[in-house]
C-alpha cells in the first residue's frame, strides 16, 4: 500500500535585517533556492510551500537568551 504523508519541518532563523519583511524575504529566498536545488526535497518528498513569519523575540525569549550566556559563561 502507498501511503500519503503531510510533513512540516519547523524552525528558527535569525536574520541579520532592518525590517521584519526584509528579514522574511531574505530567509524566503534563501530557502526557495535550496529547496530548487534539492532534487530529494523537489522530487521525491515534494515540497509544495513556504512559509513563516519574522518577530523580533519576546520578553521570555530574552530572558532564556540571557539564561544561556550566564551558563555558558559558569561552564
């Protein structure tokens, strides 16, 4: 039997931009290139859209980010 899977692949990128949609274009066309260059994602799993939205982090973002540093800096 052949089956049909829906998949999603998830993820964070910081990008270096002056406005969230200069950010989302840079990260949109960047993706866009390697998923045309990627004959397995084009091919054989299919990739058929794109998408995601740019924020500048939050309050608790922040605070995990600053958590990280001073346990790093402790190691």
């Amino acid at each position: 039997m052949i089956y049909k899977v829906h998949w999603i692949i998830d993820g964070i990128a910081e990008i270096d931009a002056d406005t969230k949609e200069e950010a989302e274009k840079k990260l949109q066309e960047d993706l866009e290139s390697y998923v045309k260059k990627s004959d397995d994602l084009m091919n054989k799993f299919i990739a058929k859209s794109i998408q995601g939205t740019a924020y500048l982090p939050g309050e608790e973002e922040k605070k995990k980010l600053d958590d990280d540093d001073d346990d790093e800096k402790k190691s």
